[in-house]
C-alpha cells in the first residue's frame, strides 16, 4: 500500500524545490501539478485534451484530503466519501473494540443512523488558492541574516493564516513551494463529523497481505466509504464525482486527483547520500524493530491482534516501502542518472555568472546536512526527524498515545503563551481545531499495549544512549523500562479526555501542578527536545535557502514550466491505462475476478491469501471477467492513497491504492518503464457492493439511482 | 528455548574466568561443575548425598555433545541418544526437501533401515579430562611480552591437541578454564554417522510458539531421537542412562548434564556496561531484520516456510532470548548487585599488597573493551564478534551458505600453509575431521533462499559503511545488493560438493585460477577481515590477562572451591523440582496433558497453539494427569538444551529443553527466587511415544523391554 502521510502543517517544513524528470519516455505522464498550474500544454500537446476551468474546478472541490495521511473524493450529494481501506484502516482500528473488530470484519451501515462517527478523523476540501508569495518575501529586509529572515516569514505565514482563518471562518494553510520559489494560501473546508458508511474485510483489502503489498498484478478491495456531516445532517456537496460503472478501458488517458504526500526529487545528491545511508537504514530499524514486536504481542492472543492490528499494518507497510526506496538508492544505474541530473544542472548554473554564488549552495547543503546527521540520535529519540507514517505515537524514544497526550498538552500550553507567529505550526491558531481534534480523540487507550510499546521504546532509548546517559537515567528514574512503562501508564491520568480537556485550558502552573507522571516525564524531555529541535530547524534553513537559490537557477535556465515537490496538499495527476513488461513478460494492465480465485486457489485459501467466507458463498453471484485491479502510469506517491482516478468526462472509474515495486524509487525520479500506480476498478466496486456485499442502497447511491 | 551455541574451538577464546554467586540463597543450586571438581562438598552438606566416582563416570559418559549446538543422552545399549526437537531441528531443516517437511511432519523410523542419516551433524562424548595447566603455562618464559606469551600458549595448545590426537585417535580440545587458571585437555569420542529415529512435529516440540517461549507454564513436547552407528551398524554404549517412566517428584534433588555454552559471570562491570550498551543492542538489531526478512519470505509460500523454517526459528529465539537479558541487565537492581559484586572483590584485592598490580586489571580491560568496540563495525560484518547461535551463516555482511564455504575453502587452504600452532583454531590438525564434516555437508542450497540472505546482507553492509565505502564498493562490483547476489549465486559452483572436495586438496593458486566468483569475493574480504580479527584477537589477548591475574587473586582471597564460566564443555548442574511464586501467585513445578488442552482450547486450537490432528484423535488414550513438564532450579544456560536430568539412581527423569524468562539473567548471575529451568517429564515422553505416536518399538528399547 502507499504509505500515507501526517497531515498538517509541520509537513510543510520538509517541501523542497521543484522538479524534473528523468528516466521517462519523451512525452512522459509525469508530474504532481498544481490546480492552478495544471499541465494543460502537455493534455493538449500529447493527448489533444483541454480541461476546462470548470472541469478543474469540479475535479478539485470534489477531492477530499483525509489529515490522517491520504486522499479521497465525493461520490454522491449527500456528503458520501469513498477513500481506501487503509486509509480508513486507523479509523477502524479507534473505533473497535473487544466486541467489535471492524478491522477483521468489516462494516455495513444499512441506513443513516446506522453510521458510526469516527474518533478523531478530519477531512478538508481546497475551496482556492491564492499567491502569497510577494507577501512572505516582502517581510525579509535586505541585510537580515538567515535566522531573522526565517522569523519574518514565519510570522508572515503566521499572520496570514490567522487572517484568512477569521476572515473566512475556512482553515488556511501557507504552503510553501518550489523551496521559497512560491508561497501559497490554501484555503480548505474542514470536516470533523465524518462517520463510517461502509468497509470491506480487511483480507480482501488488503488479499495477498505482506508477500503481494506493492505488487501487481493485484486483487485487492481496497476501498472504505464515510459520509461527512453538518450540524447532525449528511452535509450536502455540490461537487461529486459521477460513478462510472464500467471502469477504464486499456490505454485510456485518466486523471488522477489526490495529496502526494512528499518527493525528494530535488535532492542534492550529498542529501540523497545521506538518505541511502543514514536515514533509510535508521528508519527501517525502526520498523524492524516495530514488526517484531507488535507481531509477538498479536501472536499472544486474538484480542492483542486486533488491538495492534492497524500498528502493525502500518510499519510493515513502511517497511516494505522504505527497504525498496533504499534498493533504488543502491542501485547504480538511478544512481547515476541521479548523480548526473544534478551534474547537468550545475554545469549549466557554472557557465552562467549570474549564478556565481548559487553553486555554493550545494556544499551548503552538504554541511548542513552533515549537522543534522550529527543531530539526528537526539532529534529522532526525543522529537521527529521526518513526519513518515500515520499514527504518529509520539517520538521514538517515549512510544505511545499517553505521551503523545503528555506532549501535545505540554506543548500546546507552553506556545500558547507565545505570538502566534513563534509558534511551532501545529500550534499557531489557525491549526488550533485540528489539534483539539487530535488531542481529545476518543481512540481506546489499552495499558497492557501501551507498557508493550513504552517498555520497547525506553529500551530502546537507553540502547540508543547508554543506560548512564544522565538523560536515559533522569527518564528511566532509577528503574528498568518495564518497571517505568508500568509505573506512568498506571499513575497517569490522560486516559481520561476530560482530564486532557481540562488541563489544556490551563496554565504551565497548573500542569506542573497537576503532578501527573507521564505530564512530568514530558516536560523533562522538553528542553532537550527542543534543543535539538532548534538545531535541526537552523540547519534545514540553511539548506532552505539553498534549495531556493537553486531553484531560482534552474527556473531561469530551464524556464518554470514544472510542478513541485509533492507537499501533501491537492495534485493533479495524469496517465494512462498500461501493463509493461517484466522479466520478458508481458503483465497486463487489468486483473479480474476470475484471478483473485485463482491466487487464493494456489495458496489453499490460506493466510494471507484467503477469502472470507462471504466471498466463496457469492462466487456465483459474481461475473468472473469484471475488471478488478488495474494500472497506470500515472505519477503518485504515497498520500496519494485513494485518490480517485477520472477519465476526461470526470467521472469516477477507479480508486488508486498503490504502486508496484518498480515505483518505489518514484520519491526520487519519475520513470515509466516499469513504474505503475494501482487502482481498484470502478466495476469491481460496484460489483462487490452489490453482489457479494448485498449493499443495494449504497450502491444505488453511488449510482445515482433514484428509488 | 535456550540459545543454541556454536561448537568447536572457536568457542573457547570466550571463555572466562571463575564464578561466584548472589542473589541466591544461602545454600543456593548453584553451579556448572567440572566432572572432575564435582560439588561434593555442597551435595553432602545440603542433600546428604555422595555420588561415587563410578556414579559420575557412568553420566559423563553418557552425555552426549551435539556440536550443532546442545546437548543430549545415551538411552539405550544400541546407540540411541535424546536431544531436544530444536537442537535436532537444524538437522531435520537439512535433510528435507520440497517432498519431506520433517519439521512439521516429524519423523519416525520404524525399523532400523529406515532410520535417516544426517547431512553433517558431529556429536562427541567426552571419555577424559587431563590437566595440562603446567605444560601450557610451562612455555611462557620470563620477559615475554604479552604478544609473545599468547603464541607461545597458542603453539602449545596445538601441540598438545595434535600429539593426543595422534596418540589415542579421539578429537582433543584444550579448554581454557577459570581464564588462565586451568587448561583442560578434554578427548572425545567422535561420532559423525549419526540418524534420525524420531522427531514429533515441531507443532508439538514448540507448542505455544513465540509467545510461549522462555515461559512457564509449559506444554511442550521437545524431543528427538537419533542413533549414532559405526561402521554402519548401531553402535554399542556401555555408558547409557536407564530410562525411568515415572518422571522426578516434587521437591526432588536431580542432576543436569551438558554443555552450558557461555556465561559471563565473571565479566567486569565495564565489559557488562558494553554488552548492554553495545552488544546485545547489536545482536538484536540483526535478529530483528532477519525475522522480518525470514517471515516475508515465509509468507510467500508453503515451499518458502519451509526452507526458512529453521532460520527463522533460531532468530525468533535468539531475538526472545538477548531481549530477555538486555532486560535484566537494565533492571537497576540487578544492576547494582553486580556492581556490589565487583566493587567487593575490588576492594578485597586493593586491601592486599600481593595483588597491587592486580588492581589496574579492570582498568586494562576497560580500554581492551574500548578498543574491541571500535573495531566492531569491520569485525562484526567481516568476521562474527562472538558465536551466538547454531547455523552459522557466514559473516554479517555476506550471509548464506554459499559464502560460508568460501570462507571455509579459502581459509583452509590459507591456513594449512602455516605451522599448525599459528593457525586459527577452527583449521588447527586437530579439528580437521570437523572442518571437513561441515565443509562438505549435503545440506540443501536453495538459490532464491541465497539470493534473499545474500541481497539483504549486502544491503545491510552498505548501510552500515555507507555505499561509498571502498569496500563495500569492491563487493558489490558495480551492481546493486540483488543484482550482486544473482551474479554471485547463479556463478558460483560451490553448490556441488565435489566441487569443494577437488579445492579443498588444492592450494591457493589453483582456487585462484578457479575465478569462482564466490570464492573471489571470500578472497576479497580475506585481508580486511583478518585485520579486523588481529585487532579482536590483540585485545582479547589483554582482557585474558588481566581477567587471569584477577581470577588468580579471588582464588587467593576466596578459595578456589567454585565452577569457570560455561566454555561448551561438559559440566554437572544440579537442582530440586520446585515451582515458584510469580505476581503473587504460586506457579507449580508440574504441567501436565490435560492443561495442553485446556491452553490449546483457550486459543481456539489455532496457531501457535494448535495441536497436530493425532493428538486431537489419540486424547482419550491418554492419562491427562500424566505429568509433561517441570520446572527445578538447576543453574543451566543456552547448549544445557537436550541435557538429561537423572536422579540419585542416575536414571534419565527428563530432558531440559528451556528456562523461563527469570532465568534469562543466568548469563551474569545465578538466582533462585525465580528463576527455573524447564524440562520435558520422561512420563510424558514415554505416554506419548506410545500412546500418541504408536511407536511402541522404540519406547521398548527405551523402557529395555525385551521382547
């Protein structure tokens, strides 16, 4: 599966410069456009199509972005959203319980008040985007140094933001592109009662499990439907997309409208090396160690398997995906043509003096860098070095939603007392909603699970710094991490929403006060974690500028026609219908329901390639040829989960869900030889909805049928 | 289960030093007693019991060292011995193929034809104990410099191995004990044509899988019969223990003996701060990453499950096992009790003018530590910091079978030119037979299974170095970790093992000339690892030294009535049955059948608590109250698994296969308040051979039933 992405605007920090391509034919389908720079030369150009401003329009304010880490879209007029399963997977995984394990057996609401509210889910839909760019830039004064332009555009950003907020009651965000190149505001409806309509088993979601994840051909469910509300009603939605029953035909141009979570392709190389080298292999042992753990608590019994099942879910996933990004980066054929993508550039910025001081800008890059590499034990422990995956659970040093509360509550109260254009983003005021969503969620805490995962962090922590590090020994406070895993989640009181309610409307007096001892653990780690937290902020701004100087060069030698780095905010996408070849063979662009049988026959209808019941019971229900899965070459990333796939009449013809192992290098450099995203047809869904699933009022909906 | 560990010479450079005890009480069941320093003293005072010399003679010569790994019992006059499942299980992985799953299907001989050899398995039982402390020490001559007195004790060694090797034909090891204090000259009887008579399915060897493991209460099952033959008939023992079918009573005094593989009880408390710091967190980071790559594959497919079943048995128990004693050695209060411990005998020998210069031996092994600690990265990856674990797979880097035999070829071509006192000891004379039984081994050779461990090895060595190391890039030759695995696989005609024989008997230049790709990368990395070993093996060296003068004042101050740290030798444990008090409540010493299926139905009889269908049909024949496992409070440790427990009468009561999770803090320290080890009841073992497994032939032979 696509890995999906923290939403929110601490993502915005990690955008960088714009991209080109490589590695792709001629007249490639690539790029992650802007809605309001879309690729209408290249539409034109190779697929003689024009959209319209409204077409763009409808496609925009019909795409939803899910802030727990994906894409999704509007599929009727009353508030219905259709996104992936595993996008919805956290969703399901909060709203379970002993008696109810959604996960494993999916869900059905059969009329409206059957719809069950989700926890903490917040969905936004881009309503405009302005340039803002003279704006920010127009706050730094010449002779400021970096640090004190960094400030202005802050609290430029700040400011704005807050501006907008009040002034249109939307939430405002001020992405930053291009690395400084542009900045724009954009402004989203936010919704925050979005209830489950309907989810699939997670064993056709997710059929093939591990072994199949980022493979093709594929046959997989990947599908979970909500519908938002307003003021206790199904809110009413103006621009959805039409269902298309029928789903795409091979070759056929599609459109693909979704939140790329986050691309490197501009990358310096000495960035990129420090990537292969340290940050990947740092990353995947994180997930190793995550799996081992999560699979030997599920191993335990069939309450810990459904209590760790979306964690689990999630850091295999990662897993998968971060070990194939890191065997692109070993292999020296990308490797190369990355090493001379960047030589091409500064060879072009070296002829040209009006450049003399921007080839600088890579060692720049390089040393701060360096810096940061040096800072990264700290700053991974005790803070974040990259937001990566959905669930954050606090950093990797104190695991857990119990410190996640400790440290949103401590934070929260501590900015708070800051301008607003000071602030850490995610607490400036116009992203106060979101952080009280996320605060005062209603997600089930379990303490054996939390010890679990606290114990293995602290563990951790103390292996990563030595048991007499003052800092593991002030944490640990002279007991073992079992002993101190037990003894915070026990003594803390955070389980308790009013609690978190209540101390969040107070001061730092009454926190400390409070004497809560996972509050307490907090607040000593917070100094440290800010510390480093500052050093990585003064380097990454370093190489902010950097980036943005090297950006300027290549707009002024190549020209600005591209799109940028992805941002996790809305892209359109485009591409076509396509199978390719692998090992001499031809692998098709579609799979069908005949082939999921087939596959879950070679494996006994064992795990995990077995079918649930329902399905072997409706087997003869089913028309066997109906398209299942299919792909594309259209440019995604992960973020891009659920995304809707259109054809050129904006209709709805597939969902994307993934990509294939060759894609997985996509972060970097864009290629289609055998780079695929995959998507669930638009026939299958509709199929399964009706005959395996006997859900004839939803997919009437879908339809457009009126009884 | 306990930690298998490696055989041969290679162990002994880890041996260290005398023990003493703690955290037990006063007249604890402490200790891994010599055979010839047996705990008369402490048997006579606490159990008034005298074992004769021919009492002790008969049980030495009984046990049987499994070189794999564990240990094991003569149990009939026909050459049968019992082990346990997982230390016959490497055995059973390599003699089965796509149509033999013996791991899961487990095996039974019913008449001695069908009895199945092994592809490579070496067991040896100890026939005497010779000291050659003066001989040894006897070629260090005054104003030798450390450097010097090391090769002079190496050359020594060797000598004395090869002259009684020549002498009485039996394999003769020094062993190194109490660090310097002793040299042992220990002969074997070998036996190499070695076959499998029974094996109960894994399933039932390892019920409760994972989540069972190093737990109690247990239910399991975890035996395995062989037969070792000469001369191609079974080979007559007049040493074998007569089996007793009703299993040792609570409270009872029993005996354990086998070979313990290494226990750190008398490391400094700055060698134990790096295992915990440093080491184990290394060690776990690898089994991390092998179980995610081993249970991918798994997944995959059935075929796949199977070839990686063992490996990922193994890593899962090690993983389980170090997680264990990295735990305790955070825990602050073991902690400080080996602090106290140290700082006791510090003191002591500070009050004493004779040991001044003994003082500054903590010091010297501190920077000995340090040093070894720097050179780990290159030792680690190139060669094998310690030998942890059964299945030796090549080095870090570079792992795989494949590999390992051009190491194996290179070095024994390498070392074979040189006088036999220089080489490394794994490739002296008088381990020749040993070598040579590993080297050419019939064990399977999966190419997908190479190529998956070789890829993810190299991948991991990248990282680890970084992909622009020099080294890393002569490796990997241009290519990516798969695509130099491929070449190096698909190249390499080491598979065959003809093709090993004819090089074996050549030199170096004709392996040259043989541009086996394999072999040109095991002759690439020669040099860099035998640096990095020189550097391990020049500080081992100093750490010797000073843990030998410091060995040297504790006898002197303490009296030399005590047990050497566990060395893979032979040693006499010995303990009650008792259970013991957990959380406040009282775990009993028995298990019996009926609580199998009571935990089996618990878990809805499904994995890994399922039971194998004949144990489902067979219940009913079965006297539920028959007792299955025990817990007794033997000091025992990883390579005690499959040591017989026998009773005053020397008769076999049961098998230990585990110790519990207290118990994982033996390594550093013996403790009774908790810590037990875990048996298979020879009731059980008996019932079920009969009972379940129809097999009555061989539980006659057991029982000496004539017929």
């Amino acid at each position: 599966m696509l890995t999906d992405f923290l939403a929110g605007p601490e993502l915005q920090a990690f955008a960088i410069a714009c991209a080109t391509s490589f590695a792709a034919s001629a007249l490639a389908d690539e790029g992650m456009w802007l809605f309001n720079a879309p690729p209408l030369k290249q539409l034109k150009e190779k697929y003689q199509f024009e959209p319209t401003p409204q077409w763009l329009e409808h496609l925009q304010k019909a795409s939803v972005r899910f802030n727990s880490g994906g894409s999704g879209s509007f599929v009727s007029a009353n508030g219905l959203v259709i996104t992936n399963h595993h996008v919805g997977a956290d969703t399901l995984q909060k709203m379970g319980d002993a008696q109810h394990n959604y996960l494993r057996d999916g869900f059905y609401a059969k009329t409206q008040a059957d719809e069950l509210k989700s926890t903490d889910l917040e969905l936004n839909v881009l309503m405009s985007i302005e340039d803002v760019t003279a704006r920010v830039n127009g706050t730094v004064k010449p002779g400021m140094t970096s640090d004190q332009a960094s400030s202005a555009r802050n609290a430029a950003i700040a400011a704005i933001e807050k501006e907008s907020k009040e002034k249109t009651g939307l939430r405002s965000d001020v992405v930053t592109l291009y690395q400084g190149g542009a900045y724009h505001l954009y402004r989203y409806k936010r919704y925050d009662d979005v209830r489950l309509v309907f989810a699939p088993e997670q064993q056709m979601a997710f059929f093939g499990g591990d072994p199949d994840n980022f493979e093709y051909p594929r046959y997989d469910l990947d599908i979970c439907l909500f519908r938002v509300y307003e003021n206790g009603q199904p809110a009413k939605i103006d621009h959805f997309l039409k269902w298309n029953s029928h789903g795409p035909s091979d070759g056929e141009l599609t459109f693909v409208s979704g939140s790329p979570g986050k691309t490197d392709r501009q990358l310096s190389l000495a960035e990129l090396a420090d990537t292969r080298d340290r940050y990947l292999p740092y990353v995947l042992s994180m997930f190793y160690r995550r799996e081992v753990l999560e699979l030997a608590y599920s191993a335990r019994s069939f309450e810990n398997a459904r209590k760790a099942r979306d964690d689990l879910f999630g850091d295999q996933n990662n897993r998968k995906r971060y070990d194939g990004y890191l065997a692109g980066l070993l292999d020296p054929q990308i490797w190369s043509a990355l090493k001379a993508r960047e030589q091409k550039l500064r060879d072009a910025i070296a002829r040209d003096s009006k450049f003399k001081s921007t080839i600088s800008a890579y060692d720049r890059i390089k040393r701060a860098q360096a810096e940061i590499a040096k800072d990264a034990p700290l700053y991974n422990y005790l803070e974040q070095e990259r937001p990566i995956t959905i669930g954050y659970r606090g950093p990797r040093a104190l695991s857990g939603n119990l410190f996640k509360y400790a440290r949103l509550l401590t934070r929260a109260i501590e900015e708070r007392a800051k301008p607003n254009g000071e602030r850490i983003p995610q607490f400036r005021d116009s992203a106060r909603e979101s952080l009280e969503l996320e605060l005062f969620s209603t997600e089930p805490i379990y303490d054996d699970y939390e010890i679990l995962r606290l114990t293995d962090s602290l563990t951790d922590f103390a292996s990563q710094f030595g048991a007499d590090n003052p800092l593991v020994q002030k944490v640990l406070a002279g007991k073992s991490p079992h002993a101190r895993a037990v003894e915070l989640v026990a003594g803390t009181k955070l389980k308790d929403v009013a609690v978190r309610k209540d101390l969040y409307h107070k001061d730092a007096a009454a926190l400390q006060a409070a004497h809560d001892p996972m509050i307490d653990v907090a607040r000593l780690v917070d100094g440290p974690a800010r510390e480093a937290r500052k050093i990585y902020d003064a380097q990454d701004e370093i190489k902010k500028q950097a980036y943005s100087e090297i950006a300027k060069a290549r707009f002024a030698i190549g020209g600005a026609s591209s799109y940028p780095d992805a941002t996790f905010t809305l892209r359109l996408s485009y591409g076509r219908v396509r199978g390719y070849e692998q090992d001499g063979k031809q692998i098709p662009a579609f799979t069908d329901f005949g082939g999921l049988y087939q596959r879950s026959a070679e494996h006994d209808n064992k795990p995990p390639f077995d079918l649930p019941q329902r399905w072997i019971d409706k087997k003869t229900n089913l028309n066997l040829t109906t398209h299942f899965d299919f792909a594309s070459d259209a440019d995604i990333i992960g973020g891009n989960s659920g995304s809707p796939v259109v054809n050129k009449a904006n209709e709805f013809v597939g969902i994307i869900f993934d990509g294939n192992i060759q894609s997985l290098v996509l972060d970097c450099v864009y290629t289609d030889t055998q780079a695929r995203a995959i998507s669930v047809d638009s026939a299958a869904i509709i199929e399964a909805i009706r005959k395996v699933y006997d859900a004839s009022a939803l997919a009437d909906e879908l339809e457009g049928v009126t009884k």
